[in-house]
C-alpha cells in the first residue's frame, strides 16, 4: 500500500492580483509529523485552508488518501480533523452541545461523541464546564473545546494551526505528548506554529515556506546541517532572510526614548 | 437541547430531500442547532425590553408581538371600499414589515460565515449545506408571514373564497420575492463594497425599523381615516414601480374591477418579476458564498475622513491632552459602534420629530421636548458594546478623572446633539421666521447646562465601560423626572423672561456664566 497521505503538486493561489502561493510541491507519508513554519503571510494557513476546501486554488493537484480532493464531494474530509488558528464557534451553545454536534456530523452517535466529548474534557480538567456556553469559556478552555472537536472522530490526519496558542504549560505537556503518541500508531499530523522551540521538538520534518513558495524541507538535523545555525530560530531567520531584528530593536528603543 | 416541532414535520418530507442529493439525517441535525442557537438570540424588535431571563420561546414572543401588528395591517382588509386600494396598502405594509425583520433578525442567518468554517471541513457538501439554510429561513419567513398576515387572511376569505386562495397564494409568493430580493441585495453589496459596509447597511436598516415601529404606530388611527375615503382606482403608468399594486391587482380583478391595460401590465410583474429574481439568484448563488468570504476580511482600511465643522469646533473647548483623546475617542465611539447606535439612534429620530408635532401649538417652546430627552440619552453614554476595553482608564494614571467626563460629554453635545440641534433649528425658523433665532439660542445653552447639572445629580460610572443591559429602571426613571422637572423650570422661566428682550439678553449672559462654571467644575462621580 502506498504511503503518501497527502500529495501537493505546483500548487498556486492569487487573491486578485497578490499571488500568495507560488507553486508549492510537498509529500507527506503516514504517521510523520510535519512542523510547517514561515513568517506572517507566508502562506500556511493558506494552505491548509486549500486543502480543507475552505478556499479554492489557482492551480495544481491536490491528492488526500491518494485521491484528487476535487473529485467527489468532500468525503475524504471525515478522515480530517482541524484546529484552525482562530477558532470560531457557535458561543450560544453549550459545550456539550457544540460536541455532539461535531461529533455527529462526523457520522458519530450522540452518545458515543458524548461519551468521547466528556472523558477528554474530564482528562483536560475542564469537566466542570460540559454545560456552560462558550461564550462564557476562557480562551485556553474554548481551544482546549476546539481540540477535543478536531479529534472526535479519530482522525487520520490532523491540521493543527497554533494548536496550544492560549493553553496553560501542563495542558501543553498533554498535548506534545499525545501528538507523539497518535503519529506512533500511524496518524499523520501537520503542525504549524510561529513557537520554534515546539516545532523543533516534535516535528519529524521541517517545512519552511517563504513567499508563498517552500524554501527548506527536511528534519531538524538536516536543517541544521545545511545551513550551519544552532537552533531553528536562526535557521527561520537566515531562510527568510531576517538579519536585521538587532537594529529594528535599536531603533525602536531610541523611539521609546524620545518621549 | 429540545425535539423541534418543525423537525418532526419535515421528517414526513423526508423523500424530498433525498431526491435532490441531500443528506438528510446532516441536514436534519445543522437545523436542530441553528434552531436552538435562535431560540438564544434576541430579535431586534425585542432588544430594548430584553432582559436577561429565560431564554425560552423569544421567538414564540415576537410572533405574538408580529401577530399584534399584523391586527392593526388586517383590519384594513374588512373595509369594503375599492379593493385596489385596500390591498395596495395590506400588500405594502407586509412587504414593508417582512422586508425590515428579514434584514433586521436573519441578515446573520444569511451572511453565516461560520458555516463554511464549523460545517463544510467535517466533510458534509455544500448542497446538503445550502438545503439547511434555505428551509432555515424559509421556516422563519413563513411563520413570521403568517403571524403578521392571519388577520388579512380572514379578511380576505370574508370577502370570497377565491379572494382568499388568491391572496394566500400571493403572501407565499411575496414572502418568498422578499427573501430573493434580501440577498441579491447583499449580493449586489457584496458584490462592490467590504464587509464592514455591509455590516453598517445592516445597522441602518435596524435603526430605520425601531424608528418606523415607534412612529408607525402615532399614525395608525389617521391611516384608516384615510382609507375611509371612496375612490375609484386610476390606473397611473407609475404603479408599475410599485410592488405592492402588482400584487393587489390580481384581487381587483376578482373583486370585480375593469381589466384596464395598466391592470394586466401589473398582473403581469407579479407574476414575472418574482420568478426572474428567483432565477437571478440560483444562477448567482455560487457567487454568494464566493463574495461572502469578504465579510472575513479585514483588510478595510477606515479612512481617515474629514472631521466636521462641529468636531473642530467643540475640540476648541477641551483644554488638557487627557480631554482631547477622551473627546476623539467618544466621537469615534458615537459615529461607528454598530450597538450603540442602534441604542440610541432611533431616540435621536424621535426628538427630531416630537417637537415639530407641537410646533404649531406650542410655538419655539416646543424645541423643550428636544431638551427634555438629552439627558435620557447622556445616560447610553455609559454603555459599549466593548466595555471590557475600559479597563484602560484604571492603567492609565490620568491626572484628573474629571477630563474623562468633559471631553465624552463635550463630543457628545458638539457632535451628536448639536447637528440635530442646528437641524431642527432650522426648520423652525423655517416656520416661526427668525423671530425664534434668540430664544432657540437660549434653550441651546440651556441644554448645554443641563448636561454638566445631570451628571453632578446621578452616578454614572465611566463612559463606555458597562454592558448594555435592559436599562436598569430606575435610574433612567430618575433622569427622566429630574429631566422633566428642570427642562419645566427653564421653559418657565424662559416664558416669563422671554416677555422682554432685554430680560431675555440678561439670562442668556447668566446661562453663559452657568455654563462656564459648571463646566469647570465637572468632577467624576465615581465611587
């Protein structure tokens, strides 16, 4: 059987005249975990979002499971789970509504995504709050929700845009920990965070994209062989091309200093 | 979460669904959500009685509130004059109605972007999306239908059977050309404006509603004396531009009218026009959702408009930085927040039109009624949407919290109350010639006065930093006769003074004076 998840060929994306992406090309096997990393509009999310059939592509193929994702009408979504960076919801529901509803969606049961949705919640401290509205959720509960959302189903591949943005550092342990775990039964998972030190440590493979195209693909220990810099942060800054944080700082500083 | 009677309903048309591709089970559950998030939400025409209790059958209550107004617009149809006329005047006010809650409540409904983000990325197509939405808001349209027309369609059965299923026929047409015309007007937005322009499209329309509502119902008794009148229908080239005569022509004709050549024209648009707009819109509808990502996007630059001869000169009056920033910041608050505005908008369009109702009566005194609301409304002052965001003046070592106050109320009587203020004021002198210029000046710095005075005698707390709730009773009870009893005394006073000009000159330089010192010594009431 083949072991490419998911095959991305000279994908480009405009918006109008802007070109965003600039042919992306990139295999992802089974139960890798791919730390996809770039500056600010670089294009990530972007991509993720293509995938996901959220937005619409220019140009090139997409394969998911080794199918075209735009032939048929979206199934292979229900092997999906995603946690996209800033999460919206329906805050009139409640937690467990808004659980079963995924789960549901999904195919689940009521009951099963209930029992699910109430176990991970218990695991994640929040238990408490099965029956308060989003609305009134924290933001590290409201993302710690989204995650449970993304993972009902038991995906097989996950799309984790800053997944532990707002989480307290012992829901992060849980989190780092579990990733490692579902990539060692086989699931593939494709990390994207701006928190270098994370990426470095969980990722298997480092994608970098720059202008909306990918301009180092590798593990950490490659990466840093290539380009001669300790840590991934430098290597981020000598990819992108950033060597001038020092005197930005300077300047910004002397600006402070005027008033 | 509770078992919908609707869902039970469609249960039975399952097979519908399923011949078109729909996944109904998927359906089915993205309804039960939708239909219990409503039940939380509170509709617009509610909104300012709402208090925060049970969140229960909201909508039954607006229903009932619909199926009240829809009373006064059937009651039109038992009159036995020209039908032309009667229908004419029921189809408009239900377009009118219709229209108005569609855009106000389900305008959120229809421009849904979560969908796509929550729905379509757990793998359930777009068809399966769309027949959600459209029996979502086909269901509310037609019950809101329903509630505001029994009352017609008694009427119109009184009147023969065929009247009726004609006129019936004609609600469910006319309801659905309303939803049509809803979206291929946010469409059309969509199509050429960002996302925040439609946003403020939306907001006007609600303002424009509770203003309608309010005033509507002042008139309701001198509508039917008008209708009492016996006129034979003219057929005018010009009806054609009028939707709700293409509707009621139908009717005319079984009631017995002349099928004159404008008639059948009319029959005609309604028979085409709704049918080519629902047309229009299936072979646009992918489009929608297209252009509907737009409401995501950020990248509307506000831009940095002019300020107005009334900013400028109120600016004038603010001494320290701190009053400065607290002036532009209420100015900016007044003029682009989307929940304050609809708060208080529609009080600003009641005292516009209040005191010219006694105009003639009352002569330059009635502009008192004017005066008499401002305190009332420097109450919603306190209130934002965002009031969260206040925490800013505890972190910021403001050297006088005073300033706080004057710079909001400044921008408050420059550039909220004072356009209206010079507005109204014309029209008066329009109709009281300039005579009235001195004593409109007068109750101006009355009201000015007045402002430095309500806050010295209430606690409000600091501009912009509480939730809007259901006014809490009894302070703005307390305003509102403090209000009553001052702005009484002044107009008295101003009667009695106003007899000779140089009395009247003597207490324009006094109320100067007040001003001045008042002002001054405005000090924050916070505990």
């Amino acid at each position: 059987m083949d072991n490419k998840i998911l095959e991305i060929k000279d994908l480009t994306k405009s918006f109008g005249e802007k070109e965003v992406l600039r042919g992306i090309n990139l295999e992802v096997n089974k139960g890798e975990i791919i730390g996809y990393i770039g500056p600010n509009g670089a294009g990530k999310s972007t991509t993720v979002k293509i995938i996901l059939g959220l937005l619409d592509y220019s140009d090139g193929v997409i394969k998911v499971f080794g199918k075209d994702i735009r032939d048929g009408n979206g199934a292979y979504k229900k092997r999906i789970g995603y946690v996209p960076e800033v999460a919206e919801l329906y805050e009139s529901l409640t937690a467990k509504e808004y659980l079963t509803f995924v789960g549901e969606l999904y195919g689940l049961s009521e009951e099963v995504s209930y029992k699910k949705a109430e176990a991970m919640m218990n695991l994640f401290d929040i238990g408490n709050c099965m029956h308060t509205r989003l609305s009134a959720c924290s933001k590290g509960m409201k993302q710690k929700i989204v995650l449970i959302s993304s993972l009902l189903h038991n995906p097989d591949i996950l799309f984790l845009d800053e997944p532990l943005s707002g989480l307290d550092a012992n829901s992060v342990m849980i989190i780092k920990e579990l990733l490692s775990n579902l990539a060692a039964q086989g699931k593939t998972i494709f990390y994207s965070s701006h928190i270098m030190e994370v990426v470095e440590k969980i990722s298997h493979r480092i994608v970098l994209i720059n202008n909306g195209t990918i301009v180092a693909n590798g593990s950490f220990d490659e990466l840093k062989k290539n380009s001669k810099e300790g840590s991934l942060e430098d290597i981020f800054n000598q990819l992108t091309g950033f060597d001038k944080h020092k005197e930005i700082a300077e300047t910004m500083a002397s600006i402070i200093n005027e008033v | 979460m509770k078992e919908f009677k609707l869902l039970k309903f469609l249960d039975k048309y399952k097979g519908i669904y399923d011949k078109f591709g729909v996944d109904y089970e998927k359906m089915r559950l993205i309804l039960k959500i939708k239909l219990t998030m409503d039940e939380r939400r509170v509709p617009a025409i509610m909104k300012n009685n709402s208090k925060k209790k049970e969140e229960k059958n909201v909508f039954v209550k607006s229903l009932l509130f619909y199926a009240f107004m829809g009373l006064f617009m059937g009651i039109i149809t038992f009159i036995s004059t020209n039908k032309m006329y009667v229908y004419t005047m029921t189809f408009a006010i239900f377009m009118f109605i219709v229209l108005s809650v569609f855009i106000a409540d389900f305008s959120s409904v229809l421009l849904d972007i979560r969908d796509k983000n929550l729905i379509s990325i757990r793998g359930v197509d777009n068809r399966t999306i769309n027949a959600a939405k459209i029996t979502h808001i086909c269901y509310y349209v037609f019950s809101i239908s329903l509630a505001i027309g029994w009352l017609a369609i008694i009427g119109s059965f009184k009147s023969g059977i065929l009247t009726g299923i004609v006129f019936l026929l004609e609600l469910i047409i006319v309801s659905a050309f309303m939803i049509v015309i809803t979206a291929l007007l946010y469409l059309l937005v969509l199509r050429f404006f960002n996302g925040e322009i439609v946003k403020d499209i939306i907001n006007y329309v609600q303002i424009i509603l509770s203003i309608t509502m309010t005033i509507g119902y002042q008139f309701v008794g001198q509508v039917f004396e008008l209708s009492d009148l016996k006129i034979v229908y003219q057929g005018k080239i010009w009806h054609l531009l009028f939707p709700p005569m293409w509707f009621s022509a139908p009717i005319y004709i079984i009631e017995g009218g002349n099928l004159s050549k404008i008639i059948t024209l009319l029959i005609i648009c309604a028979c085409i026009v709704p049918l080519v707009s629902v047309i229009i819109y299936f072979k646009n509808s992918n489009k929608f959702e297209l252009y509907l990502s737009k409401l995501n996007n950020n990248d509307s630059n506000e831009k940095e408009r002019k300020k107005g001869i009334f900013f400028k000169l109120g600016k004038q009056f603010c001494k320290s930085s701190a009053e400065k920033a607290c002036y532009s910041l209420a100015y900016s608050t007044i003029k682009r927040e989307r929940e304050f505005k609809l708060k208080v908008y529609p009080t600003l369009g009641f005292i516009i039109i209040f005191p010219l109702f006694s105009m003639l009566l009352l002569s330059h005194f009635s502009i008192y009624f004017f005066v008499v609301m401002v305190p009332s409304i420097m109450l919603t002052l306190q209130y934002s949407e965002f009031y969260k965001a206040a925490w800013i003046y505890k972190t910021t070592p403001l050297i006088n919290e005073g300033d706080i106050f004057k710079g909001v109320y400044k921008a408050f009587l420059f550039t909220m109350i004072m356009p209206i203020y010079v507005f109204e004021s014309i029209i008066f002198i329009l109709f009281l010639k300039i005579n009235a210029v001195p004593h409109l000046i007068i109750a101006l710095l009355f009201m000015s006065a007045l402002i430095p005075i309500t806050h010295k005698a209430s606690k409000f707390s600091f501009p912009f930093s509480d939730e809007f709730r259901a006014a809490n009773g009894g302070a703005g009870l307390f305003i509102l006769f403090l209000s009553l009893f001052l702005v009484g005394a002044g107009a008295v006073l101003h009667a009695v003074l106003g007899m000779k000009m140089v009395l009247l000159i003597v207490y324009g330089i006094g109320l100067i004076g007040l001003n001045y010192t008042l002002w001054k010594n405005l000090k924050p009431k916070v505990s």
